[in-house]
C-alpha cells in the first residue's frame, strides 16, 4: 500500500522517542516521507489530546495540515488516504461537539475523526461554525431555535461528521419550505409611527425577500416577531400585538412592499437561506407511521369544515378553570379569589353565637344603627360574591406569568445543570434579568467543563 506516495510529513519533536520510531516505519511503509523540519505543504504529527499541545494549530497553512499522532493508522485501517475536507478557505473550520452527547467514547471517536479531516473540534459555542449534538434530546432542538436568526451558524446531528467524510464534502442540512399558514383578523390599538413600519419592513425584508414564495400576510410571520420581544434588539415589537403587525402590513401592502423591495436590493439575499421565514431543517428519513383513521366527532381546526366546532373564545370562568387545569400549582387561585383575610386582624374572625349581636365585621363601614333581630334577617347566601371579567384576567396573568418564570428557570437550570435553586437566588440577585441569569450559568458550566480532571 502506497496511497500515502509524496506526502511529506513532520514529528512533533516531543513525541516519546519509541512512538516515533513506529510512526517513521509506518508511514515509509505506505510511501510517505519524513522531513527533519516543518515541511511548506503536508502534515505535523502531534499529541492534540493534550490542550497545551493545541498551540501548535499556529502552524496550519492552506497546504499545511495539523493532525493528531493516529492519523497515519487511521488512514492504514481505512485503506485510503483520509483528505483534508473540514477547511474554510485553507483554515480549520471551528466546531462544538455538544455535552448533550452523554456518550463519552462516542464524543472522543467524533473529536478524532473531525482531527483527522482537518477540523477544529474544540471551538466554543459562540465561535462555532457548526455545533454537533445529540438530535434526540431537548437540548437539540432549543440550540435550533436560539440560534436561527444566527447566519453561518448551523446546528447538526451526530450523523453529519461521517455523512460529510463518505462525501468527501462538508454539507449542511438543507431548509425546506413549509407553508407559513393562514389568516387572522386582528385590530390596531397604539398609533403606528415611520419607525414601527421602518422596522417591520425590514423584519419582513429578512424574513420573506420575494413575496412570490408567499406568507407575507400569514398569521405566524407575525407571531414569530412577537416572539423575538426577550431579544434587546427586538424590544420595540411590544409596542404592538401580532394581529395588529399583520393588519398594518395587510392594509399598506402596496406602499410597505416598496420599501421592503427597496431593503432587499441592498442586502441582496439568496433565495432559501436559513433565517428566512417558511425554509426549515429538512427531517431526517423516518419510516412512514400507518394514519389513524380519524373519528366521527372531530374537534375543529382552523381551514377544515368539519362539525363539531369548539367556541373560539372561551368565557373568564373557562379560561380560569384552563389555567388552572394547565397547572397543579395554580390551584391555590381559586382560595386566593374566594376568601382574602380582613384587614382589621383576627378579632374579626369571630362569628355570632345564639341571639348575641353579630359582630361589627358584618356591619357596613360608617353604620351606627343597632343590629336587627336573627328572626328578620334575611339569610345570607354561603356563594362567594361573582368575580368580575378583569379580577379574572388579572389573577390568569399573574398564574400564567409566574408558570412561565417558573419553567424558563428550570429550562437554564436543566440546560447548565445546576439546582434550580442556584438558579432561582441568582435570578432574584440580578435583579429578575432572566437573558442574565441564563448567560450567567451556562459561562459557569463551560468553565467548569474546560477545567483539567485532577488525579
């Protein structure tokens, strides 16, 4: 075997003499040749499992490759010379293998082969090119998500590094289009200014380039803006509901596509880019599930016609009883709604006994007037007073909000895997800055993941 004919190679000089001295005969073996000094164009043998070792990536060139000390078996086991395809105009494409890898073996075989193809497997999350992770977990997906406003940046499966080496090509999961959707009325209620429709036209601009692939007047374009109001640079699409984004774009459609036109001109994107709204990651060949045959009585959903239909706006008990139902915790809302501890302390707890005056809490404020007799008064009724529509929609609000809290702080502590204790006391330490608290620990958990094991 000679597949390795005229390729120069260099020993990293700190490499354990008897290494060496098996390195030299393999790689004479498969024609290769060793040079004294570090060749213009070929390989440097090194220990890269070793991070003070890693410095020496200073000496990759366009034709001068770093790889770790097995390449030159690895390339004996494949029968085939291993080619350099993880470079970007000559120089290591940076790339996170994920800790959702629980597989420690499986995460080290994935570090080797992106060595031996000439890449850089020990980049950070945010100077990655490519972050590999596990696509059967939750983190998966949240990685997706957080980084799809992001461009140059892709986020791949544990398959991607072995699909890319049988194609000798680095190639990404390519974005499909997916129908945007429907329509759905909505109502403007806070004046729009030249600056809310400046930006809505470059959120579309960037979203919807041609409007011939459709989708500018769906109901999830809009949506998906209200989405983004966590982000600082997204904080002005408060100012307005969803429903309201849309119906400005729908209503000022032929004079907003000027402009948008005009934007998009200048920025000059290609059509399928993966930030662009309707374009998602292709899914992985999955067998085909048999379909269910559907029941007679089918809920409705938006653009069928079948019967029966569900009210689509329920009334303020029902959406209570909804919060409630979403959530064990906030069943304590119907104690806290029902009964609230009187003001003037516990003394006014006390009930009437026999044909003793009722006490002064059933009184009205600002009554001099003596009790009436038990015979004549009218019985009171054991219901709690109703509820009004806002009391409602305020105590649903305050469940909901604190549910939702509740369950973004789980999600940083599960993600950085802290308690959510930590997390919590970090939270109210910051002043409740949840984007904060987030970067926070997840900095802490890759400085404790960069620190040596001590033996």
């Amino acid at each position: 075997m000679t597949f390795l004919q005229g390729i120069h190679f260099y020993l990293q000089p700190e490499i354990l003499p008897e290494l060496q001295d098996t390195l030299r005969r393999s790689i004479t073996e498969l024609g290769g040749e060793i040079d004294a000094n570090v060749p213009d164009k070929g390989y440097v043998l090194a220990d890269l499992h070793n991070p003070q070792s890693q410095q020496i990536f200073q000496l990759f060139t366009p034709e001068r490759w770093v790889v770790p000390l097995t390449f030159v078996e690895a390339c004996k086991a494949a029968g085939a010379y291993i080619k350099p395809i993880f470079l970007e105009e000559g120089v290591p494409m940076p790339i996170h293998v994920h800790e959702s890898i629980a597989n420690l073996k499986f995460r080290e075989a994935l570090y080797e082969k992106i060595l031996f193809c000439t890449g850089f497997p020990y980049a950070t999350l945010d100077s990655a090119r490519v972050i590999i992770a596990d696509s059967k977990t939750s983190v998966f997906s949240a990685l997706v998500k957080h980084y799809q406003l992001t461009p140059h940046k892709y986020i791949e499966s544990l398959e991607w590094v072995d699909k890319c080496i049988e194609r000798q090509e680095v190639s990404f999961t390519p974005h499909v289009f997916k129908n945007p959707g429907g329509r759905r009325a909505g109502e403007e209620r806070t004046q729009f200014t030249e600056e809310d429709e400046r930006k809505l036209c470059e959120w579309i601009a960037a979203k919807i380039p041609f409007k011939s692939t459709g989708g500018r007047t769906g109901n999830k374009l809009y949506q998906q803006l209200c989405e983004m109001r966590n982000h600082p640079e997204y904080a002005w699409v408060t100012r307005h509901t969803w429903q309201s984004w849309r119906e400005r774009y729908k209503k000022n459609a032929v004079r907003l596509d000027k402009i948008v036109d005009n934007i998009v001109s200048t920025t000059k994107p290609n059509q399928g880019e993966k930030w662009q709204y309707g374009y998602v990651r292709q899914d992985d060949d999955k067998p085909r599930k048999k379909r269910k045959h559907s029941s007679k009585h089918e809920e409705f959903i938006v653009g069928s016609s079948g019967a029966g239909k569900k009210p689509a706006h329920p009334g303020p008990t029902e959406q209570l009883s909804q919060a409630i139902s979403a959530n064990s915790s906030l069943g304590q809302l119907a104690g806290i709604l029902r009964l609230a501890p009187p003001e003037n302390g516990e003394d006014e707890w006390k009930i009437k006994i026999g044909n003793n005056l009722s006490p002064s809490w059933t009184k009205s404020k600002g009554s001099s007037e003596p009790e009436e007799d038990s015979d004549t008064k009218r019985a009171k009724s054991d219901e709690p007073p109703a509820m009004t529509d806002d009391t409602l929609q305020l105590a649903i609000r305050a469940a909901v909000a604190g549910h939702v809290l509740d369950h973004n702080l789980s999600e940083i502590a599960q993600q950085s895997r802290f308690t959510a204790e930590e997390v919590r006391e970090y939270y109210d330490k910051c002043g409740g800055d949840l984007e904060r608290t987030g970067r926070r620990f997840h900095k802490m958990r890759e400085h404790l993941n960069a620190l040596p094991d001590e033996e």
